[in-house]
C-alpha cells in the first residue's frame, strides 16, 4: 500500500490558510456594514473664513470676492526708497585673511557684503565708512568703499 502524499502538516497549513481567508471575508463585510456609505458628500470638507475645516457648506451669500494678486505670499513688498548714489555705513565685520567683509547701512539697517576689491581703503571694524551699493549674485555688494 501507497503511503498518502499528504502529511499532517500539510494539512495543517492549508487548514490555516482557509481560516485567514475566511477572517478576512468576514473583516471585510464587517467594514462594509458599518461604514457610513463612504459617498462623495459624507467625505468633502470646507474652508471658512477663518481658515476652520467644517463639514457643512458654506453659504454662498457669504463669501468674498478675493483677488488673486492682491494675496502676498511671504514677505510683503518693500517700498522703493530713493536711491542714494553715495550710502553711509559701519563695518560690522571684516576678515583681512581671507578679504571679505560686512557693512552695516546706516539708512536701512541692512548687512551689505564687502569683499577686499571694493575697498579704496583699508578698513577695520567699527569704522565708518561711505560706499556704493551694487546687486551682486547672491544679494547687494558694497563697492568704493572709503572712511569717512
């Protein structure tokens, strides 16, 4: 007589297998069942003046006319100051080893870099200084710059 091809723990596995499978039918016709229908309104929410998430429409009466290039994104725009040709300013910072520097802009409070070619004097910090501000690659240079 043949031995059977089966063994007991193949049975076993194939046993398992059929039990996960059921588990998960009946997971899933669980989910169905208690769902709330999942339609497209049930999912949708809204934005209200405020910038509130709410589940509910809002009214059409309500709303404001917003034009899209009126909203600023980021820092607002600075008004254009009149361009001095000749600016006022102290060094903030410079490095004679390695010729560069900062200068801060007495008008605006801003930090302006300053490399050694720009320079008509030698400079040290906290002297005051007179330059030309330039645009440069990565923001504004001082260049002619001299003590005052």
């Amino acid at each position: 007589m043949a031995k059977s091809q089966e063994t007991y723990n193949k049975k076993d596995k194939e046993k398992n297998k059929q039990k996960k499978r059921q588990d998960k039918l009946l997971k899933k016709e669980e989910r169905k069942a208690s769902s709330k229908g999942g339609s497209l309104e049930s999912m949708m929410a809204y934005v209200d003046e405020f910038g509130n998430i709410t589940d509910e429409p809002i009214d059409p009466k309500m709303r404001k006319a917003v034009i899209a290039e009126n909203i600023e994104i980021g820092v607002s725009r600075r008004e254009e100051e009149p361009e001095e040709k000749v600016r006022k300013g102290k060094v903030a910072f410079f490095n004679t080893s390695k010729g560069y520097g900062f200068i801060k802009d007495q008008l605006t409070q801003e930090t302006i870099f300053v490399h050694i070619n720009g320079l008509i004097d030698s400079v040290t910090e906290n002297d005051n200084v007179t330059f030309e501000r330039v645009k440069g690659h990565k923001g504004w240079n001082a260049v002619h710059v001299k003590k005052a």
